[in-house]
C-alpha cells in the first residue's frame, strides 16, 4: 500500500505498523517522534497502530535551533 | 587560553537563584543552538558559554545529520528546551510541541508563533491561543514575545512559566530597540523575564540585565560569531556583570556633574 512519510511516497507491506516504519527511517534510536494522519502518536502506541493505504506520516527529530 | 576563559563566579546561588517553574537553572545566560557551523561549534560554545539551557528545533528526520546533538547536550549536562520555530498559527505550534514532548520527554516548550518571515515577529493573537491550550495541556510554556507589558501580563495570566519579549527581531543583534517597555515588563512580571532576541554583542547582554530581566536567551550572536566560543564568554560574563549591577543598584543619572573628591580642605594655591 501507498503511504506518505515525511512528504515522500513510499510503498510499505500491508499492515505494516508505526513502530516498523519509524524504525526503519530513523533506527529507532531516541529523539524522534511520529505524526500519523495530523495527530501525534505516542511512542508506546507505535507497535499497535497500523497503517492504511494513504496514511500521511510525519517523522521529526530534535536539529540545531535558537 | 583568553582572559575570558578564567573561572567566574557562580551566576546563580542561594543567595541569587534562577528559578524557572520550579527548576533552579545554574546559569542565567540561555543558549539557542541555531546558526552554529558545525556540532564541534556548538559544544564549544555551550562550554565557554556556561549555559544550563539550550534550545532545539523539531524538523523533519534526515533533513540534517544531527546524530549527535543530544549527545553533545547531555555530555554538558544541559537542559533541553525545544522550540516551535517556523510555526505560524496555534495549532502548528500545539502539534509541535507535543512532538517535542514526545521525542525529548520534556514538557517545557518555548513557544513561537511568528507572523511572516520578513519579521519574525510573534503573532500575538496565535501566541496567547497557543499558550492558553498549551498550559491546559500540561505544558511548561516559555513563549517568545513581542516587547509589549500588555501581551506579556497576558501571557502571565494565562499561566506561562516565564515571559520571553524579545530585543529585536530575530537574527538582527539590534540590541533592545525598546528599553522602556523591556522595564515595564520587568516591573509588574510574576514570572521571570527572559530577553529573548535580537541580542548582538555583550553590552546588549549585560544591559537587558541591568533592566531587570532573570535571564538571556541568545543564539546568532554566539553562533555566527566569527570566534563563537569567545563571543560565548563575553556574554557569559555580561550577563554576570549586568546581574550584579542589578543587583548592586546603579547610582541615578544626574543632569550636572557631582564631585566625588572632597570639597572641603583645598588648600589654598
């Protein structure tokens, strides 16, 4: 199915989840956090929330900022 | 080794605590990461610095390599603040603060709502709708404000834990464009002050200090300095000296001169 991750197309299995896809972008490591659909997803969510075709996912890390 | 580099005496103490929601914070100098060169940059800096607090953006995974930055953070020992830079109503900022939350486990949140790019001005009316559903929300809210007593008694009253009015627009080391209303500010706050912006050289640094403020967030002035970690102890020890100045209560400017030598006893030449 077609997702969007971080305004890239991307194809991911069916059902595939957010845990499965935040750490395959970011290796899991700390610092980031993940939008699905508009809504922030708490990291302990991530495992039980599945995916749809045209979820739009959003994924942010900390960067040097003032 | 500079003069600079010397040890100082501690900002804060017992006798002089920083407090920011309940949290002493050793240093009264807040230091913004943004603008630096590289992540060596920043960690010399926040070392020369003294900082306790340094703020982070949240941006999009892979947009930089940035691996190491809350590593350098936690080597130092400082807290983390992160910003909602870039976001321009209340609900951009009220996502990104809760994604901060998320991914930094803090829920302190400096918060920005700015109007357009040309100015970065804050936009008042997304600001205090932001900080209202923010503090609501169990947020610890640092909003960056206009230089304006009335938005920041708003603010305050809204239950932000500091108010932060800016100098100048940011990025422009216009020093304070506006002094008298940095003061009023300062003069009715039940929360602390924190100058936030515009800051571009040590006296800045030092006389938003002497006006009263409890602290100074700054980031370009360091960081774009063309020697940022000497630029960082020269407003390390600004904001020491301008606090103690504040402290120690500055002598009233007078219209004519007064002697300080005495008047009695000249000898008669």
């Amino acid at each position: 199915m077609n997702v969007t991750v971080n305004g890239q197309p991307r194809d991911v299995a069916t059902g595939t989840t957010l845990q499965v896809l935040v750490s395959g972008e970011t290796g899991g490591g700390r610092g980031g956090a993940a939008a699905l659909d508009g809504d922030v997803v708490p990291r302990s969510q991530w495992p039980d929330t599945a995916l749809r075709d045209g979820s739009v996912v959003e994924i942010v890390t900390a960067v040097q900022g003032g | 080794m500079t003069a600079l580099d010397e040890p100082v005496d501690a900002p804060t103490g017992p006798a002089d605590p920083f407090v920011v929601a309940g949290v002493p914070l050793a240093s009264r100098l807040l230091l913004g990461t943004g603008g630096a060169a590289s992540m060596a940059v920043v960690e010399e800096t926040i070392a020369s610095s003294g900082t306790a607090l340094c703020t982070v953006s949240m941006r999009r995974h892979g947009v930089a390599a940035q691996g190491s930055l809350l590593d350098v953070l936690d080597r130092h020992g400082v807290r983390i603040l992160p910003n909602t830079a870039g976001c321009r109503t209340a609900r951009e900022a009220m996502l990104t603060a809760e994604l901060a939350r998320e991914a930094l486990e803090t829920n302190w949140v400096k918060l920005e709502v700015v109007a357009d790019e040309f100015t970065l001005l804050p936009d008042p009316i997304e600001l205090l709708d932001a900080a209202e559903q923010l503090v609501a929300r169990g947020f610890v809210v640092l909003p960056y404000t206009n230089d304006d007593p009335i938005l920041a008694r708003r603010l305050q009253q809204a239950g932000c834990a500091a108010v932060m009015p800016l100098g100048a627009p940011i990025g422009t080391g216009l020093g304070l464009t506006n002094p008298h209303n940095i003061e009023l500010i300062v003069s009715e706050a039940t929360v602390p002050v924190i100058l936030d912006a515009g800051i571009g050289t040590a006296s800045d640094a030092a006389l938003a200090m002497e006006l009263g403020c409890d602290a100074v967030l700054l980031a370009s002035a360091v960081t774009r300095a063309q020697d940022p970690a000497l630029m960082a102890a020269a407003m390390r020890h600004a904001v020491l000296a301008g606090r103690a100045a504040r402290r120690a209560g500055r002598i009233p400017k007078r219209r004519h001169a007064q002697a300080s030598s005495p008047v009695q006893g000249m000898a008669v030449l």
